[in-house]
C-alpha cells in the first residue's frame, strides 16, 4: 500500500511557507491532514482489492450456476433416446454429354410484349 509523503511545505497567498517554521497548532491540523491522506489512500486500495474480488466472485456465480443448469439438464433426460443424424443425400450423378443436349431458351429481362 502507498505511503503518504510527509509535507514538508504549504503554500499560503502564493507564499511557500515551511511547515517546520509553522506554529504547533498549524503542524497539528498539517499531521491530521496527513493521516486523512493515508486513510483515503488505503480506502483507495481497499476499494481496489474489493472490486477484483467483486468481479471474481461474479464470474464464479457465473460459472457456478452454468455448471448446476447442465447438471440439471443432463439429469431431467436420462430416458431421452438420441436419434442418429440422418444419413446425407446420396450425390447428384455425374452430367454427362447427352444431359446437355437439351433447347436452351435465352429469356430478356423484358416481359412486356
């Protein structure tokens, strides 16, 4: 997890100021503000780790509940007589030159006469 630079400055009316030349008062709220910083850091981290996990679990669930749905599928159809494929047509026969002696008729693509 990131660690949070100490500040060691702050600017104030465009002035850098140190914060070691600051008064016990102002360093405490600059420590606080410091801490407020670290925890927003592992609050972002935290919210890292927690949406991976989020998007691990969902993909789990997922998964989970296709595997039950198959299992459910297979189990609600153990009677069910699986037909073979049909077998495929048998192949056209071959053309031969007798086949091609036929009247071709050329038709236009104007029907209107």
């Amino acid at each position: 997890m990131a660690k949070v630079q100490p500040v060691t400055q702050i600017s104030v009316d465009a002035v850098d100021i140190p914060v070691s030349e600051l008064p016990e008062g102002v360093k405490a709220l600059v420590g606080v503000y410091e801490e407020w910083t670290q925890k927003e850091l592992d609050a972002a981290d935290d919210l890292q780790l927690v949406r991976a996990a989020k998007e691990t679990l969902g993909r789990q669930i997922i998964s989970s509940y296709r595997q039950f749905k198959a299992e459910q599928d297979v189990a609600a159809a153990p009677d069910e007589v699986i037909e073979p494929a049909p077998a495929p047509a048998p192949a056209p026969a071959p053309v031969t030159a007798e086949d091609l002696k036929t009247e071709t008729v050329i038709v236009t693509g104007d029907d209107s006469e």
